[in-house]
C-alpha cells in the first residue's frame, strides 16, 4: 500500500511540473485592469449596475428609519422615499387583489419611476451612499444571492475580456488534465479501498482464531476449577483425621498434666512447712536488731549536738557566703531561664518522641490482642462446627 501511494505521489509531481505556467495564471485571480476603451464603458456600466442594486437593497432598511436618518438624508430625500413607500404600499394591495392590469401596469411603471428618481439622487452624493452603507443594516434575502451572483458576471466578464485564446486554450488543456488526474486518483482510491477490504477480513480471522482459543483457555479453567475442589475435599479429609489425632493427644497430656499438679501439690505443703520453721529464726533476728537500733539512735543523738555546734559556726559563714550567692543567682537566674528553655524544649520533644512510641507500642499491642482473638475466634468456631458435625454423624448411627 505504502509502495502504491509512492508511486502515485511520484507520477503526480511530473504533471504538476508540467503544467503551463499560463494555465496557473489563468487560474489566479484577475488583475481587474480594462484595456480597451469598450472594456471600460462595458465595465463601468457593470459597476453603476452593482451600486444601484446595493443602493435598492438598502432602500427598505432606510424606509424603516426613516425618523432616525432625516436628518442625515435630507428633505428632498426623505419627501422621495415617502412617495416611494406609498407606491410600493399600493402597488401590494394591488397584486394581492384583483385588479384591472393597465392600473397595474401604470403603477409598475409610476414606481420604476420613483426608484430611478430616487437612485439619481443617492448617486449625487457618493459620501452619503458610504454612510448609509455602513449605518443601515438589512436582513439577508435573496436580493444578496442576486447581488453576488452580478458581481462574480462582472468579474467573469473582465476575465473574459483579459483572456486571449492563447491562454483559452491552456486553461481548457489544464482543466482536462486536471480531470485525468483526478480519475487516476479515483482508481487509486479503489484499489486501497479493496486493499483495506482485504486488511479488515485477514483482520476478522484472527479474530476469530482468538476467540477460538478463548474458549479453549475458558474449558481448561472450568476443569482446573473441577480439579480444585477434588484437592479442597481431600484436605479437609486430612484436616479432619489430624484433628481427631490433635484430640487424642490432647486428653493425653491432660492426664499427665494432673499427675504432675499432684506432685507439685505435695512439694508446696512440704515447703510451707519449711518456711514456718525459718519464720522463727528471722523473727528472733529481728529481735536483736531492734536492740542495736535502739543503741545506734542514743549515738546518733550524741553525735548530732556535736555537728549542731559545728553547724553554727558554718551557719554563719553561710550567711556571708549567701550574700555572694545572690548576686551570682541573679546572672544565674538569666541563664537558668535560658537552660529551662532550652531544657523544655528538649523535654518537649523526648515527651514527643516517647508518647509516639507508646502510641504505636499500643497500637502494635491493640493489632496483636486483636489477631489472637481473632484466630482464637476462628479456632473456636472451626471446632464447634467439627463438633456439631460429629454428634450428627454419632446420633445418625445410633
């Protein structure tokens, strides 16, 4: 496909070459230049004709205001366009009823009168016609459709008068090549649409061959599906048997687990025994401390009026002292306050630290209490199910 639009793009570009640079020309738009005197009384007459039609199209816009633009149009305008309105007025009721046609006929030709009358005095005063152009505004009809239609007539026949047959000639081959090209396209267009055809039904097959294996890989899962619950009965067999074993084993070491309470229930009698007997002996200790306490006290009392008289004479020497002390607890204080808050700020921050450490050390403890519950929950279920299947089984058999 790539190789066919290539090919095609380099077949184009030759012909493109090709083309006579006149036939372009003659494509361009004109330079509306008349050369001839019958070109430019042809031309000019054209023109009248576009500027009269413009004119008469904006007649009923200015009819319409005629209140705003007295003004501006002056009286004798404005007594024309009256009398044009009256007329048209009249010649309406006359086509709606049924009239004679030489009244009609008058009235048809009282009215191309009046326009004519009234374009006369618009063309006068060219400034007036460019002011009303730009002030009056009309709501589209097909007088537009006709208007254009006039200008592009003007054009096309200043294009004629322009074009020699020469050029004729080239612009007419240019058109008829043009056309071969355009009906190659159209077979190149063809054959990609059945290229495309061709893609969109190899595409269509391997659809379709994956759907095919879908339903393969679909069929294999619903049998891996079968095979899975074969594996899930198995297991819980398996669980079952372990657990009757679990049981088993269970009751067993209860019954060791009494001998042994036994046992430890005589050794706790032998030893209160025995700490009965050593309870006399701390007691009469207790005793002969309480006698050394008392001595000790008498000694202290002695020694402390001894350390009295020293203390007063250190007393003294403390209230010199503490004079000093003051004057340097005042600089102290500044820089006691200073370490406060840096102390605070550090006692902030560790009490920061240890409460987010207690938050998650009573989060992790709250997971953890509520993991063991829950499997504990679970285990006791599990085996309340086990039970109550294992009654049915017992009464069914009984």
């Amino acid at each position: 496909m790539m190789k066919q639009r290539t090919l095609e793009r380099d077949m184009a570009t030759p012909q493109k070459a090709a083309t006579p640079l006149g036939a372009m020309r003659m494509l361009e738009p004109c330079q509306l230049k008349p050369d001839s005197r019958e070109t430019e009384r042809i031309l000019t007459v054209l023109d009248e004709t576009i500027t009269k039609l413009q004119m008469t199209r904006l007649i009923p816009g200015i009819t319409g205001s005629l209140e705003r633009l007295a003004t501006v149009l002056g009286p004798e305008i404005t007594a024309s366009l009256l009398e044009h309105q009256k007329l048209s007025n009249e010649m309406q009721h006359l086509l709606t009823s049924r009239g004679e046609e030489e009244t009609k006929r008058a009235k048809e030709q009282h009215l191309k009168r009046s326009l004519r009358h009234i374009l006369r005095l618009f063309l006068a005063n060219p400034l007036l016609c460019q002011e009303l152009k730009d002030e009056v505004q009309v709501r589209p009809s097909r007088a537009d459709v006709f208007i254009k239609a006039f200008v592009e007539f003007r054009d096309f026949t200043l294009e004629k008068f322009q074009t020699s047959p020469a050029e004729e000639e080239e612009k007419i081959q240019f058109m008829e090549e043009t056309l071969l090209r355009a009906e190659q396209n159209t077979e190149a267009i063809a054959a990609l649409r059945a290229e495309l055809a061709a893609a969109i039904q190899t595409r269509k097959e391997e659809v379709d061959k994956k759907d095919k294996m879908i339903e393969d890989l679909k069929t294999t899962m619903e049998n891996l599906a079968k095979d899975c619950k074969a594996d899930i009965q198995q297991m819980k067999q398996k669980g079952e048997k372990q657990q009757k074993e679990e049981v088993e084993a269970s009751q067993d070491r209860c019954a060791r687990l009494q001998e042994e309470v036994q046992c430890l229930r005589a050794q706790f009698s032998a030893l209160v025994q025995e700490h009965r007997a050593s309870e006399l002996v701390l007691r009469k200790r207790k005793c002969r401390v309480e006698m050394e306490i008392g001595n000790w006290i008498q000694k202290y009392d002695t020694d402390m009026a001894e350390k009295q008289a020293t203390y007063d004479e250190i007393h003294a020497v403390y209230t010199e002292e503490k004079a000093q002390l003051a004057q340097l607890m005042e600089k102290h204080a500044l820089l006691l306050q200073e370490y406060s808050q840096i102390v605070e700020e550090r006692r902030m921050l560790k009490q920061k630290e240890e409460e987010e450490l207690q938050e998650q050390a009573r989060r992790n403890c709250a997971a953890t209490c509520i993991q063991a519950f829950w499997k504990g929950y679970l285990a006791r279920i599990f085996f309340k199910t086990k039970m109550k299947k294992g009654k049915g089984k017992g009464k069914g058999k009984k």
